[in-house]
C-alpha cells in the first residue's frame, strides 16, 4: 500500500473554544461521559454526545465535518477540533497474514504497530512511546532512542487503525511494542479505560508488558483492572539482568518479583514472566534451575521467546535443542511454561526494526 499523506490536524494545544477556560486535547479517547459534557458546553443537546461516541468509536470518523448528522452550522464551527486520528505511513503484511504498520501522528512522529490475525482473534501489538528510553541491549527500539510519551488518543488510534484495515474488531491488545508503558502510565491508564469501555475490548484481553519501573506495578494494581502484567525478566539474577537491562540497575530484581507479589495479591491476577533466550548468555540449564527457584510458589506463567535476531546487537538464538532443554528444566520444576515466537518475522523482523528501516524516509 503506498504511503498516505502527512497528517493535516492542527497542534491540540492549539485548542481553545470560544467559551473561556476550555481547552481540548483531540477527542479520541474520551469516555461517553466526557463526550456529552463537551457537546453541552457546545450548546449541544446530551444526545449528540452518544451520536458523537458512535462515529468516533463505531464508524471511525476522522474529521468532525464528516458526523453528517450534526447540524450543519455547528460542525463548520468546530471543524478545526481534532478528533486524534494518525496516517498509516507505511504497511507490510508477512506471510503469516502479520500486517505490520508505521503511523504518522500529528506532529509527523512515526510509530509502530502491528496486527497479528489467528484463527478466533485479532491482536494488535500498540506502542506507548515513540522511541523508548530503557535501552536493552537486545531490543531494536532501545538502540534508537527516545523521543516522548503518547498521548491517550494515540495509543487508542491505533487499535481502531488496525481494525479498520483488517475489517474485523480487535479482541486482544498487547503494550508490547514500542516504549515502556509504566512510564506513561496516565495515559495507559486512560488508554485501558478507553479501550475497554468505548472500543468495547474486555481487560482480560489487555496486555501489558513492562521491564519494571519501581512503584509503577502497584499503581497499576491499584486500579483493579483485570489486565495481565507481563513483566520482562529475562534473567533470573540481578547481574545478568543488569548487563541486558541497564535500566534494571536501581531496581534490584528482588524488589521486582516483590512488587509482583503485590500485584497478584491486589487483582487476583497471575503475572507473565517474559524470558528472551539469548544463546550462550541466559539459556543454560543452569539459568533455568535458578529462574525456577525465584519463581518458586509464585502464581505466574514464563513466556520464553527466543531471541529475534537485530542488526545493532550480536547476539544469536539458541537451537531447538538449547529450547527444549530450558523448557524441560522449568517443567521438572513445575513452573508454568510456554514458548512464543514472534510472528511476522520475515516481513521486518523483529519490533523496532521496521521503523529503524524507515527512518531514512522520514527526514
Ligand atoms: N518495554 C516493554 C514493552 C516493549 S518490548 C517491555 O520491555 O516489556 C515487548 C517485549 O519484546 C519485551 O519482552 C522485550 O524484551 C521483547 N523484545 C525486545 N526486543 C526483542 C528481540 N530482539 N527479540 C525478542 N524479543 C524482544
């Protein structure tokens, strides 16, 4: 699909209506509620804020202009008012029918974000930053910086992206592509809300995956969604953690696993642990016994995903045999075990790397 134009919708903080002291960010994102305030202080009537929610939510409307059952008048006044939709820039669908995309938002930032069809669901990989800050030494998104947060319309935007272009609702959602959402979890948080209650996705379906920011884990479980935590451990001590997540230097692993704790104590959810294997460095037997014993009477689930090999990193991924004997280990150890490979692969690789790619393009 050849690229879309450059995003035309205004700066949100350029946003101020004619009454005095009410500023909007792009609507996207805003619940019901919200939305019918808003159109009463227009001098709207509250039912237009349901019809307002439909084509926002349902029929995907872009511009306000389009709501063809808005009076005529009142729309050309609010023409201006973005409703924080993005610009598929660039597209590429693998043979496994893994549909990987580049948005450009308003401010021409590019993201990533790919839909990832199976049998009974659709699942779209979002993005939470627009580079990411963390730095793990495997990850291609880490080894190209960080630029900002998204705002709680981007992320939403592009589930309905995804959706859109598959022609099928999305069921599941995973914060697993770029950024790290605990550092932007107010608008993760409203991003949840969102994507639960006006796109109509239940919590159980939402993922979200972090390295672990210290006191985040628990203000997300204080929120008592019944999102799964997946927390990317990767290693089962402290300085081998440390050596593939500079970031994890503060924030000792036992603090991590005991945050954990309070998160399945405070949801009644069990965490996902993610293990990249990395052959020669973290997939030896013996890493295997150690992650069993931290992981011990622990209620959670490890998710090994063999490594996705990235231009900037020498790493390898270790054989099936190398696989199967980790697995093997945690299984005698009753740990709760699954491997998972990315999908998409041949198409762009590995998350971060399609835009890494593209960057070229964009300056
Ligand atoms: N910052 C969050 C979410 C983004 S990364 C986090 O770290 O969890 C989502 C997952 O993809 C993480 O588990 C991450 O470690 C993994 N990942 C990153 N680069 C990878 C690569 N090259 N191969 C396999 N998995 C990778």
């Amino acid at each position: 699909m050849s690229a879309k134009s450059v995003s035309v919708l205004p700066s949100p903080k350029s946003h101020t209506l004619q009454q005095p002291n009410i500023s909007i960010p792009p609507l996207l994102g805003a619940s019901l509620e919200e939305l019918t305030a808003w159109v009463q202080q227009q001098g709207q009537p509250a039912y237009r804020g349901k019809q307002l929610h439909d084509w926002i939510y349902q029929k995907g409307v872009r511009t306000l202009c389009d709501i063809s059952v808005f009076p005529k008048q009142w729309r050309a006044d609010v023409a201006e008012i973005p409703i924080g939709r993005s610009n598929i820039h660039y597209r590429s669908v693998a043979s496994d029918d893994t549909v990987k995309y580049l948005l450009q938002l308003a401010d021409g930032q590019i993201i990533e974000s790919v839909g990832i069809p199976t049998e009974k669901r659709l699942t779209v990989c979002v993005s939470s930053q627009v580079g990411c800050p963390m730095a793990c030494d495997f990850c291609a998104t880490g080894k190209g910086g960080y630029k900002r947060n998204l705002a709680r319309h981007e992320i939403v935007d592009q589930v309905l992206t995804v959706q859109e272009d598959f022609q099928q609702r999305v069921s599941h959602v995973v914060f697993m592509g770029m950024g790290e959402p605990l550092l932007n979890t107010d608008h993760l948080i409203g991003a949840i809300k969102s994507l639960n209650q006006d796109v109509g996705i239940g919590q159980r379906n939402l993922t979200v995956s972090t390295v672990g920011i210290r006191d985040r884990i628990r203000q997300l479980a204080q929120h008592q969604f019944q999102v799964t935590l997946a927390v990317s451990l990767h290693a089962p001590n402290q300085a081998l953690r440390e050596q593939l997540i500079p970031s994890a230097r503060p924030y000792p692993i036992e603090d991590l696993l005991a945050e954990c704790r309070e998160y399945v104590e405070i949801t009644g959810r069990r965490v996902t642990f993610e293990y990249i294997l990395l052959a020669g460095v973290n997939d030896l037997p013996e890493h295997a016994l150690e992650l069993a014993q931290r992981l011990r009477g622990f209620q959670s689930h490890v998710n090994l995903i063999p490594y996705n090999p990235i231009q900037e990193a020498d790493y390898k991924r270790p054989n099936q045999n190398r696989i199967q004997a980790f697995v093997k280990v945690l299984k005698q150890q009753q740990i709760a075990v699954s491997v998972r490979y990315s999908r998409g692969l041949e198409a762009d690789a590995a998350c971060g790397q399609l835009r890494a790619k593209n960057q070229t393009k964009l300056s």
